[in-house]
C-alpha cells in the first residue's frame, strides 16, 4: 500500500512540475518512465534489506536454550550491602 502511494506522489509530482514547464508530452512520459524505474530499483533495494533486518527467513534454533539447562546455572545473589554515601564525601 505505502509503495502504491510512493509511486502515485511521485507521478502526481512529476506531472505538475513538467506541466507547470510546459515540457513535450512525449519527454514528460520518458521522464516519468525514467522516475518510475528509479523508485521501483529503490524499493528493490529496500525490500532485500528488510529480509535481512526482519529475519524472517533466519533459523535461530541453534540458539535456543534448554529450560532443563537453566536448572544447573547457579544463582549469584546480590551483595546489597554497597554504601554510596563515600561517593558524596568532600573530606576525602
């Protein structure tokens, strides 16, 4: 939808500034031609790097941790015995 749009505003655009020149009809579509291949290389461009950054098409399951494997690992409490206020001391 958002690429139809893209497409259609930049006609819409194109053919206003080319009328408002008063440019040969046959120069205006070879240039509307020429802004239509260039938006759709773009959205080319756009569409593979979204497959890279949407991932879909990845398998993480290499990655996937085995809750049985977290019953091992060790809690480490907290030290909560940390005193700021030697931070704030201007006698130091």
């Amino acid at each position: 939808m958002n690429k139809i749009f893209l497409l259609m505003t930049i006609l819409v655009v194109t053919t206003l500034s080319l009328e408002a020149k008063n440019v040969d009809p046959k120069k205006e579509e070879a240039l509307k031609e020429k802004h239509v291949k260039e938006q759709m290389e773009r959205e080319k461009k756009f569409a593979e790097e979204q497959k890279f950054y949407q991932a879909d098409e990845y398998d993480f399951s290499e990655q996937e941790v085995d809750p049985k494997d977290l019953e091992t690992i060790e809690v480490i409490e907290p030290e909560n015995d940390f005193d700021i206020t030697d931070v704030y001391r201007d006698d130091i």
